[in-house]
C-alpha cells in the first residue's frame, strides 16, 4: 500500500481519464475495496476543488479593488444606468425602506440628477476607513484575552478582517448574517454601512449609517456622520445633497470633531 | 496594447489589464443584461464571473487569439451564456432575440447558487488552509490545477526540472492534505 505522495500522480490520472481502460478498471476495483484509496481519491478531489475555490476569491478581492477604482472614477454612473437604482434597495425589507425614504424625505430617486463634479469630488474625498477598524478589532481582541473565546465576536472580527482586507462582498455576506442575529449591533451597522458604501450601494449605505449618527451611545457617530454625508451626495435627486450639508454643517460645527476642516472643504467645493 | 498584451495581462492578474477589460468590455454586457431583467448590480456581478471563466479559458496552451476570436468577442460570449444560464436558473424573462443564443452545453465551469454555497462551505476550510502555506506551495499549486498550467511550463517559469516540480507539486498536496486533517473545524 503506497502512500498519498505516491499516489497522487496514478489518483490524477484516474480522474483526468488519462488511464487506459485496463488501468481505469483495475484502480476502481482497488476503490471499491481499499477504503484507504477511496479516501485518498475524495482527498484529492476535495483539494483541487478547494485550491481553485481559493484562486476564485483571491481573483474576486482583485476585481472588487479594480471595480472600487472604477466606482470612484464614476465609471459606473451614467444615465444608461437609471435601472440600477433599483438595485439599490434590493436587500432591504420594505419597511425598513420605506422609514428610511420617509425620514430622509427621500420621496423620489430622480434618474440622472446627479452633478458629475460631485463623483470626482466623492472620489477625492473617500477613503476606506482604517483608523477605527483597528480599535475595533483590537478591542475585541482584548474581550477575548480577558473572557472565554465568545464564538459571535469571533463571527464579527472575521467580517471586519474582510473589509479591512477590501474583500468587500465577503464582508457584506458575514455582516448580513451577523446582523440577522444581532440586528442592534452598532459595529456591524457601521461596517455594513461602509461597505455598502464602498460597493457603490450608497441608499443601502445610508440606510445603515443615518440612524447611528443620533444613538447615543455610538462612538464613532462623527466617523458616521462623514460617510453618511458623502453617501448622500452621491444619490440621484436633491434630497441627497440636502442630507449630506446637513450632516456637513453639523461637523463643520462641532470644534473637537476630527471631520471638521474636511466637511469644511467639502462643502466649499460643493457650493 | 495589443490583445496578446492585454491576455499576458490577465493571465498574470495585474491590474492594468482587469481595469482595461472592465473599460472595453463592461458596457456591451451591461446593456445585454438590463435588456434581460438584471440591474447593474448583477451585471457587476455577472462581469466578474466572467472575468473567472475567460481567465480559465485564456491560461490553455492551446488557446490562440487570431482574426476569428477576438477577446471581446470571447468575452461577450462568455458572459451573455453565463447571463442567460443564470435566468434560466432563476426563471426570469429573456428577450426573445436572445433565446438563440441559449446553449445547454456550454461549460464554464460555473455552478449553480446551491451547489455554489455548498461548495464554499466545503471548501473554505482547504482555502485557508492553503493561506498558511509557503509561497512557493502556493504558486505552484494555484498555476497546476486551478490555471491549469503544464508542469513543463510551471518549471520554466520557475526555473526548475519537471521532475522537480512534480515531487515538489506532490509534496505540496500532501502538506494541504496534513494540514486539513489537523484543523477539521
């Protein structure tokens, strides 16, 4: 009985159907009755599929930061796109919808409204964050040293890894679920906001981040308060601008907020 | 650029030619997907996919580019099939000039969403197994059977015999396969 080592080129073959047809039945009588070779075969199976599954994702985290470049040069914008708006709420409930439309008085998404000078100017201005995910994560990493290993702040930190990695849609997809247990999570709000942001889903965007801007209890609300504000410029319709000078003004305001002589210039260009 | 320029591109996964292929090809299959009940969220979706696909089909020795197959041509191939199997699957309208180009057997080597999210479970383990890996494992194993790259041609291009490369392929395999079993979870 040879190892997997040795093995593997004879196992290859057997499943590329590059044996001969004396071979190919004689290795699948040795299947049938070595339990060990009919391991090694699903082994190696499970590896080729698991390395291609790998290459996939390390391909999409280069496409994600290749269509991030792209969204920010406005690539995507034009009037050929007025269906996408569409695509903007395809996530959220209804409900959660229709408050969101009421509360920002987002009543219509006008295609084709947007002023171009504000995708360059959003471009300019937008970075991922990279300040506060480092005192997230390194607060949650302290909660772990201090108590047991909690399984749930293990779920979030690996969502956060992901957006730190620019791995977007892999941190959209753990932050969704997170959520769903855990819907009040001010953390995976804010990250779930960012990175819908950084998707170019900025009504979703919004969604996420306007309520913590007023919760109290929310340290990071300045941080909310700038990327709401850039979300909102860039939704179609007047309503958006309006939002996001609000948000602007009230940082432009606030003498200890870290956001202020960048809302200040914002609002400058804007106007 | 020159397409041959812009393939070596994309077999080598720079940058550059990612962002050229969005500017050149992104916009036909757009429209072709909004004209057949998607969004620009599924067309974003849908270029990336085939962005994978085309990557697959580009890294064969055999493929040529000549007069006949132009990579944009490819490219909307690919990813117009890819669409109209999506909507099959989901059973959403297609626009009746579209139906011809339907093709049961064309392969991509895409999965359905079920299947898709198994196999992610499956395989998310291996992947990060594969992540603690040397370099060099990594490369090797990446070029062999997910770009499907001749051992031949991997060890020219790393400057090692055949032999080499497969022993050192195999071992490779055999540290994936240890390191899996150690972390079950």
């Amino acid at each position: 009985m040879k190892n997997f080592i040795e093995n593997i080129d004879h196992i290859e073959a057997y499943l590329n159907g590059e044996l001969s047809p004396q071979e190919h039945s004689a290795f699948e009588k040795r299947i049938q009755t070595e339990p060990e070779i009919k391991e090694q075969v699903e082994s190696v199976q499970d590896l080729i599929k698991g390395i291609s599954f790998a290459s996939e994702k390390k391909l999409k985290v280069k496409l994600d930061s290749v269509e991030s470049k792209l969204n920010k040069e406005s690539f995507f914008k034009s009037k050929e796109y007025n269906m996408s708006n569409t695509r903007k709420f395809r996530w959220i409930p209804l409900a959660a919808s229709m408050a969101f439309l009421v509360a920002a008085g987002l009543f219509f998404l006008k295609p084709g409204t947007t002023n171009p000078d504000l995708g360059k100017l959003y471009a300019e201005y937008y970075k991922p964050d990279t300040e506060v995910i480092k005192e997230v994560l390194d607060r949650i990493e302290a909660r772990g040293l201090a108590t047991e290993t909690n399984k749930d702040d293990e779920k979030l930190k690996a969502a956060l890894i992901a957006y730190e990695k620019y791995d977007y849609k892999s941190a959209r997809t753990q932050l969704s679920k997170f959520l769903d247990d855990f819907p009040e999570d001010q953390t995976a709000r804010f990250y779930m906001g960012l990175t819908q942001l950084n998707m170019g889903n900025y009504a979703l965007a919004i969604d996420y981040l306007q309520p913590l801007c007023t919760e109290e209890t929310f340290p990071y609300k300045d941080q909310a308060k700038w990327y709401l504000s850039l979300g909102c410029t860039q939704i179609e319709g007047p309503d958006g601008i309006i939002l996001a000078k609000k948000y602007l003004n009230q940082l432009v305001q606030d003498n200890s907020s870290a956001y202020q002589k960048n809302a200040k210039a914002f609002l400058s260009h804007m106007e | 650029m020159d397409s041959q320029q812009l393939v070596k591109g994309l077999i080598e996964e720079e940058h550059w030619a990612f962002e050229k292929l969005y500017k050149d090809q992104f916009n036909p299959l757009k429209s072709y997907v909004l004209r057949n009940s998607g969004t620009l969220d599924d067309a974003k979706d849908l270029f990336q996919e085939t962005i994978i696909a085309l990557m697959k089909v580009i890294v064969k020795p055999e493929f040529k580019l000549n007069d006949n197959t132009k990579l944009s041509t490819l490219t909307y191939s690919i990813g117009s099939r890819l669409w109209l199997m999506n909507l099959r699957k989901k059973k959403l309208p297609i626009a009746s000039s579209d139906i011809s180009e339907m093709n049961e057997d064309f392969d991509t080597g895409q999965e359905g969403l079920e299947e898709k999210i198994e196999y992610e479970a499956k395989h998310q383990l291996i992947a990060e197994s594969l992540k603690t890996m040397g370099e060099e494992c990594r490369k090797l194993l990446e070029f062999y059977y997910f770009k499907k790259i001749k051992l031949k041609e991997i060890a020219e291009m790393l400057s090692y015999t055949q032999a080499f490369v497969r022993v050192k392929k195999n071992r490779c395999m055999n540290e994936l396969r240890e390191l899996v079993t150690q972390n079950p979870d």
